[in-house]
C-alpha cells in the first residue's frame, strides 16, 4: 500500500509541474471550512493577457499565482459536503458556466476529490 501511494505522489507531482492553459472564464481558490465539514470554492473573474497570464478584468493588472497582497472579491462562492455535490452545483446548476476548458473542470473535480479527502482524514488540504 506504500508503495502505491508513493508512486503515485510522484506521478502526480510530475504531472502538476506541466504546462496548462489560464481558462478565461475564471479560476477557483479551493479550501476547507472545517467547523462546517465543508468543501468551499470562491470563483474570480479573469482575463487573459497575450503573454497567458491572468490579469485581473478590472485593472489589467496580473494576478500573482502566490503571495499576492490584493485582495480581489470572489464573483460567487460554492460550498458543498462532497465532491460530487460541489461538482454538480457548479457544473449543472450555475448559468452561465464559470469554467469553458475540459482540462479545467477535470482539474478541479481532481482537486475536489482531494479536498474530500482531507475534509474526512483530518490531513491538511493545500491547493495544486
């Protein structure tokens, strides 16, 4: 079982060091809220610059992947008590869809299941 998990720690951390594509319809900041069991999803707007960067709509000004100091405010905020339950709220029940790249969606359902995961384990969940 070891070996398993550490063989897939390290695909997984191979493939999250590709390049992907910045969806124009916006990104997803995913956390836990703990006390609630809950797996949160604050959606923001972006544009997409001509070097692939996001940039804030408002200013134009770049989004910094980490370690930003402003403080932006999400379009919408999801919560769910799965990862299922979160896909299909966001997925089935938003118009229009805050996401138009397959690649994107199957990201975040990836990092919904993970999210999950931690919500039930107790493990410390960080974002990919």
């Amino acid at each position: 079982m070891k070996e398993i998990k550490e063989s897939i720690n390290l695909i997984d951390d191979r493939l999250s060091k590709r390049h992907i594509d910045l969806d124009p319809a916006g990104y997803f900041i995913i956390y836990l809220d703990r006390d609630a069991k809950l797996i949160c999803a604050e959606h923001y707007t972006n544009i997409i610059t001509d070097r692939g960067l996001a940039a804030d709509p408002e200013t134009g000004e770049v989004i910094a992947a980490r370690g930003s100091t402003i403080k932006r405010k999400p379009t919408k905020i999801y919560t769910a008590r799965t990862a299922k339950e979160l896909c299909v709220k966001i997925v089935e029940q938003t118009q229009p869809l805050p996401l138009t790249m397959m690649d994107h969606a199957a990201y975040l359902g990836r990092e919904f299941m993970r999210a999950e995961n931690a919500l039930i384990t107790g493990e410390e969940y960080v974002q990919d």
